[in-house]
C-alpha cells in the first residue's frame, strides 16, 4: 500500500513512511530518500542531521477525505561553515 501511495503522490526522492484514517482525514508521513542534505549558505553536502521538526501539510483532498501530509523538515550541520 506505501508503494501505490507513493507512486500516487508522485513527489521525486520522497516516499510514504506511513498511513493512517482518521476520521474524514488521511494522513501520509512522508519522508525525503536522501541521507544528504546541501548547505544553504557554503553548498557543501552535509550527512550530520542537527535536528528534525515534523510539519502537518494541508493537500488537495482525496475525494471527500482531507488530506494531510506528515513531513519530517530535518536539518543538517555544516562541517564546512560550521551552521545549521
């Protein structure tokens, strides 16, 4: 089912985690397939995570449910620059 779900988001390096109903509400997590992350301020590729924070994302509805997008927005430390 987390294939087919990921296959129907049809959201390049980003897969479905996990699914849940919840009353009139389906809730994807969803997370990114990189292990990477490219430095906003030097660009140097960073694979030290410094923190995660999860978001609640409102998408277009599946029929009559709402659709809600669990995504983990992790951040990553610069070895280079030496910032988050």
């Amino acid at each position: 089912m987390k294939r087919q779900l990921t296959q129907i988001l049809n959201l390049p390096g980003v897969s479905v985690k996990s699914h849940k109903n919840w009353e009139q509400t389906l809730v994807l997590e969803i997370q990114n397939q990189s292990k990477t992350a490219q430095c906003p301020h030097c660009k140097q590729i960073s694979h030290r995570l410094h923190q995660n924070h999860f978001s609640l994302i409102k998408d277009l509805p599946w029929g009559e449910q709402e659709v809600l997008l669990r995504v983990n927005r992790r951040q990553f430390k610069c070895d280079n620059c030496v910032k988050p």
